[in-house]
C-alpha cells in the first residue's frame, strides 16, 4: 500500500492483509482416555507495517508488526457425540523485531548460489480472540477463558538463501530453515463447563523447535511450509504442521 525510506538504505513497508484458515485438530486425554475431534475455519483481515535497516538484502535490524480481526466458526465432536458448533471473534496484534547476520556464502554442485543468515528475534504477541460461551445439546454449559493472552517469545532463526544463476533477474528464491524459541504465555486456554475449569497444563512455558522452507515463485507470489514441536511441563506436547500461499501486491 505505501513505501518510504529515510536515508535511501532502510525502508518502510506499509500494507493491508486478509487470510483464510482451515484447521483440523485430534486432542485425548492420557489420563481418562476421552478423545476430541476439531475443526477450525475462518478469515482474518487487517494492517501490517514492516522496517528494513537495510531492504535490498534484508540483514540488519528488523521490526514487525501487524494488527488483524478475526472472525471463525468451530465445531467440536468428542466420544461419537453429536457435535457442537460455535464462533470467535476478536484481534490478535504483534511486534516482533531482531537483527540478521550475513554468516557466510558458499556455490553448490548445481549452480545455486547460497547465503546462510543467523536471525536472533524477540516478538510479543497479544491474543484477543474469544470463544462464544454456548450450551451443548446435552445441556452442559460451556465458557471458555485464556482470551487476552499475551504471549512473549525469544529465539534464533538460521536458514538458507538459494538463488540458482539460470533464475537470474526472477527474484526466484529457496529459503529452507530451522529456529529453536523459548515461549511465555501470561494466561493459559481452558474450558469451563458447569463451572469446572479444564485447561492446558504445562503451556505456560514451552520449548520450540520448528523446521520448514519458504519459496519465493516471482516477486508477488510466496508458498511456505513448516511443521514445529513445543515442548512444556507435566508431559505437555504439541505438535504442528502449516502451509501457506502469500501474494503481495
């Protein structure tokens, strides 16, 4: 939407966004063996502002940040019970920032051209989406309660910039990487049903590692995967895998 520099080496980006997600989740319970079957979709819309210390390579300092509102609908089915369907709403907001380091340059046996980066970050992450409270068919009452987390992260990015020479002038990129975080969160999500709480366990803090790749087709077009691990107390675990298409514009 709008771009600016200061001293004709940095540059501001400013822009708008909108995303679709689809979200399918298994969850059961070690304890008592109940299982859960969810599904997640939605769409999300908002700002982005992004500064570059230096834009042409990307190394440097680096901010950003991003507001959106989200809008969802949910459906939950557990132990071959009818399911339950509801909505969220709310906004979720970041600033994140670090500072890249150029770490060496080495040519492959088939002509790509590599640059290796190291990216310590820090990134605060407020989370305003809510579940709406609804009463289930058997007439159990549910509420939901985390909304307004705010969720602090520290960690270190390393990956691959791998440009082959016949896509010279393309802006065809290969970026594959891997990035180890320490996670906070200030509140953790629970559900409440007739007044019993059942929450999370041991997300308060979490170890992360995540590994994946970013592809740049053209200079509009970016597909990405990633799959993570987080890792907290009294055998938390979880386990992700994403993939996206970006176009900018």
């Amino acid at each position: 939407m709008a771009q600016w520099s200061s001293n004709a080496q940095d540059r501001w980006h400013l822009g708008v966004m909108a995303g679709y997600a689809n979200q399918h989740s298994n969850t059961q319970s070690n304890r008592v063996g109940y299982k859960s079957d969810g599904r997640i979709s939605g769409y999300s819309a908002g700002l982005y502002a992004t500064w570059y210390q230096n834009d042409a390579n990307k190394t440097g300092a680096y901010v950003d940040s991003w507001a959106l509102y989200n809008w969802f609908d949910n459906s939950v089915s557990s132990d071959n019970r009818s399911a339950d369907d509801y909505d969220s709403r709310g906004v979720t907001a970041s600033v994140e920032g670090g500072y890249t380091f150029e770490a060496g340059t080495f040519s492959g046996s088939e002509g790509t051209l590599n640059t290796w980066y190291v990216q310590p970050q820090a990134q605060i992450t407020w989370m305003g989406v809510k579940d709406s409270d609804h009463t289930r068919k058997d007439g159990t009452r549910i509420e939901t309660e985390g909304d307004g987390n705010v969720q602090t992260r520290l960690g270190v990015k390393t990956y691959l910039n791998s440009h082959h020479q016949r896509d010279d002038g393309k802006q065809r990129e290969f970026q594959p990487y891997i990035e180890a975080n320490w996670i906070n969160n200030s509140k953790v999500y629970a559900v409440k049903m007739n007044g019993q709480t059942v929450g999370r366990e041991g997300a308060r803090n979490l170890g992360e590692v995540r590994t994946g790749v970013e592809a740049k087709v053209n200079n509009n077009l970016s597909l990405w995967g990633n799959v993570g691990v987080q890792l907290g107390d009294k055998g938390y675990s979880d386990t992700q895998g994403m993939l996206g298409v970006k176009y900018s514009w």
